[in-house]
C-alpha cells in the first residue's frame, strides 16, 4: 500500500485518543498486587507478583500500540497499513477472548468506528473495511485453537489425577494406602490429603502425608514446590473430626533435598503404611511460673496504664477537634453565601472554607498532566496563601479532599468538569470533591477553573474572571479574586476549624463509638 501525507499528532490527540482514552480507563481495573513467602535453600524468600484481569491486558496493548504511533511523527508519509495492522490483531484476539457481555460490545463498537475515522484520515478505507470483514474470521480461529489447547490440558491433568482410594479404619483410628505401582501414578499424585501446618513459616495450607515403615514421612503443601521428608518423631498427625492435621515446627533444606533425591526410595508404595495418629496433639495449657518474672510484669503493668492513660486524654483531643470540625462543616459555607462579591456565584459545598485542602492525582493521569496540576495549584497556593497537600491516590478522596482524573467529564463538550457532593444517614454525613479533566484540555486555565469550583466557587458573569462559564484565555487571579480567598479562606480563624477533612472526622468520631462499645 503507498504511503501517505499524515500529521501523526491530529491523528492521536483529535481522532484516536477521545475514543481511545474512554476505552483504557472502562477497561482498566484495580491491579492487585500479592505478597507470598517460601522457604527456600538460602532462607524465608518474600515474593511479590502482581494479577491483571484480561481487561486490564488489552489496555495495556491499546495503550502501547497508540504510544508506538509517535515515532511516525518527523515522517511526511506513513504507510496505512503500519499504523492499522497491530490495531487489527489486538482486535481480532480481543473478539476471541473477551467474554461475551454488554460491556465487550460497546468498546468494540466504539472501536470500530474509531478504525473507520483513521481509514478515511488516511484515505484508506477500503483497506480498513476489508481488514474489519477478517475481524471475526480471525476471532472464530483463534477459540477454535483455545478450545483444543483447554482440552488437551484437561486430557493431560485428568491422566495425572488417577488417585489411589483413601481407606478409613474406626477399628484402630487409622488410614491405610492400598499399594500401587510407580506406573499407575507417580510419588506427587499419590498421598493422604492432609492439613499441614508449619509453625515457623505460619504455613497452614491442605497438602499431602505419606508414612513409611522405616520412621520417615513424606509432606507436600498443594500448589506449592514446599516438599519435604522428615523423621517421624518430628511430625504430629492428629485427627480433627474428618480432618487430618500434621503439625511439624519447621522443614530444613535437608529435609526438602530429601525428597527431590530420595523420594522414590523412602516413599516406595512398598514401604508406605497405616498412619497411626498421635495422643498429645491438643494444646499444651501455659502454666504460670513463679519469681521475679511477676513482679516485672507487674511493674510494666503500672507503666502501661499511665501510657494508655495519657493516649486516652490525646483521642479525647482528637474527637473534640473532629467533632467541632465536623458540625461546623455544616455551617461554614453559609459565611461564603453571604460574603460573596456581586458578580460571583458561590455553591454550598460541605466542609468549605478551609485553610489546607488535601489532593491525589490519579493513574488515568500522565507526567505532563501531573505537571499543569503541580504548577496551577503552587501558583493559587502562592497568590492566595491556601496550601495544597498532595496524598497517594485514592487517600485524599477518600477522607473528602481533592481527586484529579484525566478521564473526559460526565457532561457532553465540556472541557472539564469539578463533581462535588456529600451523602449519609442522618448524622453521618460524607463529602467528595472528583474533578475530571481530558489530556487535550489540561491547561492553567481549566485546573484553576475546576479547583475554585471544589473550594466552592461558582460561576461569575465577568469575563474577566477565571469562573467565566466559558474559556477565555485567561489563566490568572483577578485581584478581587485573590482578596476575597485571602480573607475568607486564610485569615478567617474559622476556616481552620475544617483543616480536618470531614470524611476523616467522621471516621474518628465513629471509631470511637467502636472502641466505647467494646471496651
């Protein structure tokens, strides 16, 4: 296909990314990340690995093709054909994997048509109609192929599964393994499923227990490559109920060298036998020592009570604050009503004026939209004297301060857009503050603009002054702007009554209601 003239920047900030940018944030969801730990020869290891939905994987891929789009930027002329085919793939596998629900077909709809405005950019469109026509084509191979690699998987682990039956005895309060050969089932498939608990590693997981007539027994944690072979006078096998729990302190790296080199000569289904389940297994009662151990504690005891005395008096301090906080977020946003200048419009918003305001930023947000929201609040922050403190997303929303979002605004053609609003029960009242901003229009002018609406601000019908309904251009504090913070919002010494944000105050006074009625 020839190449053609294309502007690479029009092409991403006006024809893909108002599609493309709704598409990654419906389809991104909040990426978990787990903590494991294992022993391991050289010690307790910890281990971090972090689980995506198959959402969150084709975002990443759209996010990654469009990214790759701008080192076409310095070129007069692209092949169509570069820009779409990677588009067409992730397409195709996304019509093959994604699950059949409404949510899948309104994001490929909408890419779809995102793909048919790039064609006619490009003036490629009969190329793109054609490649769209293989779409589902290519979709239908791809399930086919999934559905033979599943049931090969399933064929493969139905073969490893073949277990040898578990006979119960209530004659003798044992369980026997009738013997098999190593070609009906291999060492890992076979065993007594058991609940094993490591008390070292806090390891309480279900596994499997093998004992040998020669005063060794096997141990395997399900899922896990913890295995290990052990003396049987290191092991307690007790039986809860229908339970079989196997309690051991710790398993050395002898003992899990042990069963990687030896396994097949301990556990020979010819050596295994009935376990015979231990009398000690219940839980040794402490007894109380005599000496001088006593009189510390009780020393100790007087030291702590002057300390939880000393913490109780500084959580009164805490809920005196909260409380008066609290209720006079209620009434504060009367004062700006009736203060407000003649051309200034101002909302009732809870938990406004206040000295400090709390903001996150988060991950819909790229480098340079940080940036423009660092630099527009540091200059509010620098011509009024209100400070700004920036907390790890979501923290600031959710104590009821400031959140920032880079995703488009709720309302059609609007360049931003600032949702504040509060909700409860009867007393128990919560505010949030969730401004949103697309990339193509994080400005100054806009940031300063949404932010004055989340500190109460509404609209005024002087075109001179930054809450213009409309962009104007203008980027700045007008001096009746400026004082009128600066009086209210910084020297007023009731505006520091709510530097304590309401949602944190809240949860102070019900945490002590909590911690009233368990005591």
């Amino acid at each position: 296909m020839q190449s053609k003239r294309c502007d690479i920047h029009y092409l991403v900030t006006r024809i893909i990314n108002p599609t493309l940018n709704w598409i990654i944030v419906t389809m991104r969801s909040s990426q978990h990340v787990l903590k494991g730990r294992i022993n391991t020869q050289y010690g307790p290891a910890n281990l971090r690995w972090r689980d995506t939905t198959i959402w969150d994987s084709f975002s990443i891929e759209l996010e990654v093709w469009r990214d790759d789009l701008w080192r076409y930027e310095k070129k007069e002329s692209v092949d169509p054909e570069l820009i779409l085919e990677p588009l067409f793939s992730i397409l195709s596998r996304m019509e093959a994997k994604l699950p059949d629900n409404e949510k899948k077909q309104r994001i490929l709809s909408e890419l779809y048509e995102m793909v048919l405005r790039i064609g006619r950019y490009l003036e490629a469109e009969e190329y793109v109609k054609k490649e769209l026509s293989e779409v589902k084509s290519r979709a239908a191979y791809i399930k086919e192929m999934d559905e033979n690699l599943k049931n090969t998987i399933r064929e493969s682990q139905r073969k490893l599964s073949r277990e040898a039956p578990i006979v119960y005895s209530s004659l003798n309060n044992s369980v026997s393994v009738p013997k098999i050969s190593s070609r009906q089932s291999s060492i890992e498939t076979r065993g007594i499923p058991a609940l094993i608990i490591i008390k070292n590693s806090r390891i309480r997981r279900k596994g499997r227990l093998w004992v040998s007539n020669d005063g060794w027994v096997g141990i395997a944690i399900d899922g896990s490559s913890l295995k290990g072979i052990v003396k049987r006078s290191k092991v307690r096998i007790c039986k809860d109920s229908n339970t079989i729990k196997v309690e051991i302190d710790k398993i050395t790296d002898k003992d899990m060298e042990r069963w990687n080199h030896y396994k097949n000569t301990y556990l020979a289904p010819e050596k295994l036998i009935p376990v015979n389940f231990d009398k000690n297994c219940s839980k040794k009662q402490k007894t109380k020592k005599k000496g001088i151990f006593p009189i510390i504690g009780k020393i100790l005891g007087g030291v702590t009570s002057i300390f939880v005395g000393i913490l109780a008096v500084l959580l009164l301090l805490l809920l005196l604050l909260s409380t008066i906080s609290y209720i006079w977020g209620f009434v504060s946003p009367i004062t700006l009503i009736l203060t407000a200048p003649n051309s200034q419009d101002m909302n009732w918003v809870m938990g406004n004026p206040s000295r400090v305001y709390f903001y996150d930023i988060d991950s819909s947000c790229y480098t340079a939209d940080k940036i423009v929201i660092d630099s527009s609040l540091n200059y509010l922050s620098k011509e009024t004297g209100v400070k700004f403190i920036e907390l790890p997303h979501p923290l600031a929303l959710l104590i009821g301060g400031i959140s920032y979002s880079c995703t488009p605004p709720k309302t059609e053609f609007a360049a931003g857009e600032a949702e504040s609003g509060y909700g409860g029960i009867s007393i128990f009242v919560i505010s949030w503050n969730k401004i949103r901003i697309p990339h193509n229009f994080m400005t100054q002018e806009v940031v300063l603009h949404e932010t004055l609406h989340a500190m109460s601000f509404g609209h005024s019908n002087d075109p001179s002054n930054i809450m213009y309904p409309t962009i104007t251009g203008v980027s700045t504090l007008n001096s009746q702007l400026k004082n009128y913070i600066h009086t209210w919002y910084v020297k007023n010494p009731l505006a520091y009554l709510t530097i304590v944000p309401r949602n944190l105050a809240l949860l102070v006074f019900i945490l002590f209601i909590l911690i009233s009625k368990a005591s």
